[in-house]
C-alpha cells in the first residue's frame, strides 16, 4: 500500500470511526426483551467497545507508521474487523438500509465520494479476506 | 490476546439461572444486512465456529437468501459468549430460546 492509499485510509478512519458508537449496525442487540438486553450489555458492552477501539487503534498505528505494512494473521483479524465496523457505519450514514442498494445509484455516483470510500474500504476488506483464504 | 477474546475465555453468566435454566438450549441467530461482504460472513463463521468451508457458505447463503440463519444452539451462557464474539466481529447475532 503506497503512501497516499495509506493517507486517505487514515483520513477515512479518522472520519467514520466517530460514528460507530452511535450506529445502529455497530450497536447491534443481542435480546429482544430490553431487561435482557440491558444485562447483557451491562456484562459485555464495554468489552466489546474496548476490543473495537483496540482493532482500530492497531489499524490506525499501521497506517501511521512509515514502514511497509505486514499483517500477521491477528492483525488481519483487526483489520477486517475494522473495516467491516468502518463499512457498516457509512452505510448507515448513506441510508442504506437493504440488499440491493446498488442499483439505486448511477455508475457516476458509484465512482464519487462517499459511495466511492465503500468500495474502496470494501476493496481492502476481499483483499484481506482472500490473503487469509490463501494461507 | 484481546478484549472479546478474554471474553471468552472467562464466559460470561447471568445472574439468578437454576442449572436446568442454564442448560436449556438457546438459538444463535445471525442477521443478514445490505453491507457485509459474504465471503467475511464465511471467514468469521468458520473462524468462531471451526465449521468447514461448505456449512459456513451454506449458512452465509441461508443468512443472505432468508434473513437469518440459526448458526449454533448452546447453554444461554456459552450463546451469550458466542453473540459477544459475532457483535465484536461486526455481524448481526441475537439469541433467543429453542
């Protein structure tokens, strides 16, 4: 990844990542019944806030750093993690809400910020996922 | 080692639950939405549940194709602990009584 992919990385990031912690997609339930849910978050919600700031923080420091980035599988974990949670608010922030979002817009549209970032984020996330897949 | 890993690690619990309660097998539920990549849907239910690479496409397609599939039944703690890792892996998980 060359410098300025990992400069407008870093930009998204620092742009999506305020919003995770208000996405309804970032902030899934687990319980239908709210008693339930709220125990449930009172056990594992700030473990699970804390583990998505380490992911992201990792992701951060490598786009930071000036050396070439290798990924361990671990860190390709975090990565995809993060991508995934980056991808999910965006969407959420485009008001994309079912299958299909696709074709609502224009091949125009598609090559422009912001649906231009989800793809590129999208783009990074099959690469890492097929980098797994390979071994 | 992180968060949602030590996570599972320690499982988590529920207060108040007779063992036969504890026991009783809970639905794991994941959810399609419009965004997440199949092929990481495929990846992380093979990571998290060591299923080989047909029953996770076959679950993926079901979550996909129908909404939801239900991708494990476990103790209400053990799912509990499973959801947590789906939730801290992006995906949309519910657990709900079998």
């Amino acid at each position: 990844m060359g410098r300025r992919e990992r400069q407008a990385l870093a930009k998204i990031l620092e742009r999506l990542e305020p919003m995770l912690e208000e996405s309804r997609w970032t902030n899934s339930r687990a319980y239908e019944d709210d008693a339930e849910e709220e125990e449930f978050q009172r056990l594992v919600g700030s473990d699970l806030e804390q583990a998505r700031a380490d992911d992201l923080a990792v992701v951060r420091s490598a786009l930071e750093a000036d050396v070439p980035i290798r990924l361990d599988v671990e860190q390709t974990w975090r990565w995809l993690r993060s991508l995934n949670f980056l991808r999910l608010a965006l969407a959420e922030r485009l008001g994309i809400e079912e299958d299909g979002w696709e074709e609502k817009y224009s091949p125009r549209e598609h090559r422009r910020p912001p649906l231009a970032t989800l793809h590129l984020l999208s783009w990074v996330q099959e690469e890492l996922v097929e980098a797994l897949a390979s071994g | 080692m992180s968060a949602i890993e030590e996570l599972a690690a320690q499982g988590t619990g529920t207060s108040d639950q007779t063992e036969q309660h504890r026991d009783h097998p809970w639905r794991v539920i994941v959810w399609n939405d419009p965004v997440t990549l199949m092929s990481y849907v495929v990846f992380v239910l093979r990571r998290l549940f060591g299923y080989d690479l047909e029953t996770a496409t076959q679950l993926m397609l079901k979550v996909h194709n129908e909404g939801s599939a239900v991708v494990a039944t476990e103790a209400r703690e053990r799912a509990e602990v499973t959801v947590a890792q789906l939730h801290a892996h992006g995906l949309q998980a519910t657990l709900a009584r079998d």
